[in-house]
C-alpha cells in the first residue's frame, strides 16, 4: 500500500518539519526535536498542558498546540506512546513554578510512560499533575469506568483545560475541573475498513465487506460487537442508545456532540451522521449545541466515526466555545 | 463497499440536514432545499457570490459558505453538476442589486448549466457575472489557460473574493480580481488509490499496486503520467518542477501554498508533503507564506493530494488572510 514518505526512519521527523514550516507563528520545535511547542511561550504564572501520544493520528494533538489549548506536545513514533525520558524532557522544558498537568490517554504504555515521567519530575522538584483521560464505553463495563480507554472525546479534556489554564485557573483548579469533564464525556466508535499502517504498509485489520465493528479502538483495536452494514439511522440509533444507556442524559439540558472521523470517512458521511445524531437528541429534547465534527483523532485512512457526548454544564461550555488559535482545532461556535 | 448513508436517495439531503444543523449560526437552507445559504444574509449593498457544484467533495464548497467567504452553495448531486434551473433559484433568491458573482469551477457540466442559469438571469433583470476558475495545469497545456480544469486551487478565488466582497468591493472590481487571483494560481494533483462512488459503490478508477498518477481530476478524470512510487521528496520535486516550469517564480517573491488532500490521505502524510513544498521554495529564495494545508476539496475517499500556488500580491495576501465565519475553512495566518 502507498504512502508518501521519504521513509519510514524520518517520517516522524519529517512531519514534524513540515508542521512548524506551516504554522511558525504558532508552533515551534522544543530543545528535544520530538517536542512541538508553542512558538510563543506564554508567562510563566500560567500552568502547562502537556501530552505525550504516538504519533500516525494527526491532527491529534500537535495540530492542537498554541494558544487557548495545548502548550506542547511529545511525538512518538507511530502508535507507539513516547519514552519516559522523551516526556520527562518535554516535562523539563516546559516546567514553570506554577506547574504542569500531564495529559495521559488511558493506553497502557501512554500511562506506564506518563506515570513514570510524572514520578521522575515530581523527584527533580518540578509540579507536575497528571490527569487520565478515558471516555470509550466498549472498553469496559459501566462503574470501571477508570479502565477505560481515551478515544476521541478526550479533545473535550484538551480544549476546555486550555481555555481554563489560559484564564489563569490554577493546577489543582484545572485538573478538578478536567476530572468533570473526563466525567460527562462518553465516546463510542464504529469502524468500517482498516487503516494502512505505515510501518508495515498492511492493513491494520480485516472486517468483513458486509459488516461494521463497533467499539473498534484507535489502534486498530478490535471491537465488541459485529453488525451487518444498515441504514445510517438505524446504526446511530444504536450508538446513541449505547450511550445514553452508559450515561443517561436529561432532557433540556445540553449535549455537546463531536463526530470525529478515523481517517478515510467522507466529510459528506460524516455530516449525515451528525444529523442523525442531532435528530436522536431533538426527538427526546435534549439540545446539540457547539458541535465538533471532523477527522481530528485519526488512525491513519481507517473508515469509520466514533460518537462522542459531552453533557456539559455552563462553564464548560464557555470553555468549550472560547477562542483558541491553534493550527488545526475546528473554530467552535 | 461500505458508506455510511441511509440510501442513495436521499444522501445529498440527508448531508444538507446535518450541516445545517451543525452551524445554525452560520447557514441555513435556502426557499429551495438544495440551496444552503449564509444564516444572517448581509445587507443588501454587498454583492453576493454563490456557486453551484455537484456534491461528494465536501467540505468544498458548502462548508466554505458564511461570512467572508461564499453567499451561497446550490448542491448538485453526487458528482453531477446542478442543473440551469437550480442554479438559477440560487441566483433569484440571493439576488441584490448590487449583483451577484458567479463561481464557476471549469468542468463540462457546471460551464454548460452556470452560463445558461447566468443568462436566464440576465434576462430577468439580476445583475449576474460569471467567473470562470480554472487552474490545473494538467489538463490543458500553456497559452490554453483557458481550457483548464478547476481544481483545488479555486479556493485561493472564494477566499479573496469573499474578503473583498464582504469589504463593499463592487461587481466589475470582483470579477477582475477573481481573474487575477486565477491567472496567478497552478495547481498540479497526484493519486494514489481511488476512491469510492456511493452511487455504485465502487472504486472510481484503478491503479497499480506501485504506481502514482500524476494530474488525475476531482471525478476520477486519468492522470497525463504514471511514476512509480518512489520517495516522497522525489514525488514532490517533480510535481513543483511542472509547476514552476508553467508559471515561473520569481525568488522573493511570497507564494502561498494549498496543500489539499483528496479525502483518504492522512494528516501526517500531507504534512509530510508541505516539509518538502516548503523545502523546495526556501532552497530558491521563494518566500512560501500563510499556507492551508488540509482535505478541503475531496473525491470521496481518493488517497493523492494536490499542490497548489498562489504568486500572491500584497492585496491578495491580505485579503487570504482576512478573517472569516465559515463552518469549515481553515483559519489563515
């Protein structure tokens, strides 16, 4: 299978070099040339938002580093979750009195790695938070909610923390609030045909031609369910159903919904799903308001969607619609 | 192969349904359902700019409807351009006396339906100018500008005439700048896989295993070469070459680079893809500023990208920058 790469050594690298050639007012490379930072750092009485991911699901998250969000990001290899050392040095480096709170999607090397860094600075004295992310109810059952995975409404978590920490919120303050964030999101996804890894050059997993997987992870994880391909409605209906079963959501109060895409899902399958997710809330009065919609956390051209809910009080969703001036976060509205 | 629709009958509304309830703030349907419109039309003085094109390329160029940019979209079908009679709806409902633009993206059927809808028009009374975009250099050779197809660099035209539009610019003054702005764009694209057609639910064309094909169009029209896949700096070289050997650059002075995916290709790789754009141009003194870089024009799922330049002047630079409202045009900075 084709990919456009110069190889597979650099093509980290050579992302990464194509990202702040692109965005210099916005972005630069860190000391440690697997650390994206802001180009601008911000004073230091502000607290840092850090993650550290593998890389291969761009955007997510050095498209979604600068101001009102993220203030860095380390790279990893592809699917592969950074060292401890490599998120130590970006630890390091951005280190501030006022602290950091290390982002950390629940996959197991992300938080064996995150957890290890946040130990090591905690020893040289930096403050340093760390906050797990997890949203994707096909990945364990209701009241083990911690052992969930983070999935794509982990983006919540990102984008209102940055608008609190760019208000000045304080590093016990932020991640209160993104442990509530975290805790009204819920996510699940549904796949459709595999993406290309590009380390192998071979599809990530194979799925029948008739059938969607359901709760499929962003690693190609395998889902929990098997359905045969049906009307869009029919599909949503069920997701729809799944999460409001996990998290029941009350009428009248407010959902945000962000329908990403995995990578080779069509803007004009994905609007449609968004319509049919907002005619499911309008039916039982709950309000869409603000959403997202978009290939923002990708497994390469895989093809499918993940629906995620925030049920998001009023601050939240003040956060959610602040400005924010990042290379790739949608304007939300 | 699998889309997520509930039939093909009703897929262009059912997209239509969820856009508009996505960005209700923004775009609405017009009296006509297949005409999305801006929510809040602007006051009568500014002239409007409305273009019909066939659907499954989104988010060109609905999404790129609001303020600063497009007055109006008429969605044709999937892949088929709307019909005289539609875009003429289009062209009465938006209509001002301060007239209405035109965008017509040169391919067969939006040329042949846009200029009957412009003279039925005119023969209404409404001040209607059409304005032909072309821009890949593929399709036509030099000194036969004319006979080119619009590609993705048609957006560099919507963004500046919309900045200009929105500033109070009249009619004739708009049209000659579109032109300018078309005559100062090349684009040149190069497929990797197809895509597939939700109306037959096939691949639109085939190609081998290791093969790239160079100048293939938005529908699936053949490329005018084959290369082998080879490194991606190579594949770029190439592809910046023709460019350049079309339309000459002059070193300092800006060009601004679109770097457009064609739906299934990856963040990282388009990315990757800039690095070396941007490479290319600084190793001849070429000023490369205020790039987009993103999966704005799309043939479904299509794996390939398109290189496109803009030899911008100082005003067209500032007008691309201009802020706008739309539900998905990148922020340019």
């Amino acid at each position: 299978m084709k990919k456009l790469l110069n190889g597979r050594d650099s093509m980290v690298e050579d992302m990464i070099a194509g990202f702040v050639a692109a965005y210099p007012g916005q972005v630069a490379r860190g000391r440690h040339p697997r650390l994206v930072r802001r180009a601008v750092p911000k004073a230091d009485g502000k607290v840092r938002l850090l993650i550290g991911n593998g890389s291969g699901h761009e955007p997510i998250a050095m498209g979604f580093v600068g101001e009102g969000m993220l203030d860095g990001n380390v790279v990893g290899d592809v699917f592969a979750a950074p060292s401890s050392d490599l998120i130590l040095e970006g630890l390091r480096e951005l280190a501030t009195p006022a602290g950091t709170v290390l982002l950390i999607s629940r996959h197991e090397g992300d938080v064996i790695n995150g957890m290890e860094a946040a130990m090591l600075a905690a020893e040289e004295g930096l403050a340093v938070r760390p906050l797990w992310m997890y949203d994707d109810i096909s990945s364990a059952p209701r009241g083990e909610e911690q052992d969930r995975r983070g999935e794509a409404g982990t983006l919540f978590v990102y984008k209102i923390l940055g608008a609190a920490a760019e208000a000045g919120r304080g590093l016990d303050a932020l991640v209160a609030l993104g442990e509530a964030v975290r805790d009204a999101t819920r996510t699940l996804g549904a796949a459709l045909s595999p993406g290309i890894s590009p380390l192998t050059g071979r599809a990530m997993f194979g799925l029948p031609e008739d059938e969607v997987f359901i709760g499929m992870g962003v690693h190609g994880e395998p889902g929990v369910a098997r359905r045969k391909v049906e009307p869009l409605r029919d599909l949503v209906a069920f997701m729809m159903d799944a999460l409001a079963e996990d998290r029941p959501l009350v009428p009248g109060a407010p959902v945000v919904p962000l329908v990403n895409g995995a990578g080779g899902t069509t803007m004009m399958e994905l609007l449609s799903v968004y319509g049919e997710v907002a005619a499911w809330l309008a039916a039982r009065g709950i309000p869409a308001v603000s959403p997202a919609i978009g290939s923002l956390s990708t497994t390469q051209e895989m093809g499918g969607f993940s629906i995620s809910l925030l049920a998001a009080d009023a601050e939240m969703l003040r956060l959610w619609r602040a400005p924010q001036a990042t290379p790739q976060f949608p304007v939300i509205r």
